[in-house]
C-alpha cells in the first residue's frame, strides 16, 4: 500500500483534545478503508505566517498514513467540510520515517541550547561606569533641619 503524509492546522480555538479528536476519527476512517495510521505528532499552537480565515495561530497535526489511494480522497473530502481545519497538505512518500520530525527535532534542540551561562564582559562593559557610579546617582549627605509646620521648607531664621 502507498504511504502518505498529511500536515493539517486546526483552528486556534479548538482544544487539544478536539484536535486529538478529530486525529482519532481519521485513523477510524483509515481502517475502515483499510488503511492505518503509522505516525501521529501533535506539534502544539503555533503562530501561522499569515492570518489564515481570521486565525493567527494554529494546532498543527502530523499524520503518517498507509491507506489506498481511494480512503485518502475521502479523508482529504471530510477535511475539507470541517470547519475546525484550516488547511492540510497530503503528500505521497516513499517511507515514513521512525524517530520524531524535523519540527520536533528542532524544539528539543532549542531547549537544549536555551541556557548559554553567564554573559561574558563585551565592548561595552570595559571602561563604561553604571549609572550607580556617576555623581548624580551618588548619595548625598542629608541636612539635619527639622520640619515645622506653617514655615516654607529650606529657609532659615
């Protein structure tokens, strides 16, 4: 059997779990045509390059098919007719590889890399006092002068 895969994006508005839901009713209409689902990757909500139907963000779904030609026609007919689905992408390949794609690949590795340590001294930094160092900011010696009522502040008798 022919293996595909199908990248669809959900609204922003549906939950997770309704995009894991309408994940399970495609496997559904997959074995009932024969087929079988070999892959399933949620990729989170994410920030759509352009506004797509007035949504800036998606669910973004990644579905490893096995299923005849005919089973992935209809699929693609009931993707169209919900309302939930913004757009997919269905796409014939050769193999449908094991280990997590490059999307998630790259979201682990971005973890990884997110903490650098300390920052070194720059350009910047040698030479250049903070704003704590300069006269303005130094602390000044208080007046010892009391405060009475019903006399202007600061003058003296």
């Amino acid at each position: 059997m022919p293996l595909y895969e199908c990248v669809l994006i959900a609204r922003n508005d549906a939950t997770q779990q309704q995009v894991d839901a309408l994940a399970d009713h495609i496997a559904a209409g997959m074995e009932e045509a024969g087929g079988s689902v070999k892959k399933r990757e949620y990729w989170g909500l994410r920030t759509l390059a352009y506004r797509i139907k007035k949504n800036r963000k998606g669910h973004y779904l990644l579905l490893g098919l096995e299923a005849p030609p005919p089973a992935i026609t209809e699929m693609e007919r009931q993707l169209r007719i919900n309302e939930d689905v913004l757009r997919f992408l269905t796409l014939r390949v050769a193999e449908i590889e094991e280990g997590p794609s490059a999307v998630l690949a790259r979201r682990s590795d971005d973890r990884e890399r997110s903490f650098r340590g300390p920052k070194p001294a720059g350009r910047f930094d040698s030479g250049r006092r903070r704003y704590d160092d300069r006269e303005e900011f130094r602390a000044r010696p208080e007046r010892e002068e009391e405060f009475r009522p019903g006399e202007p502040a600061g003058v003296e008798e």
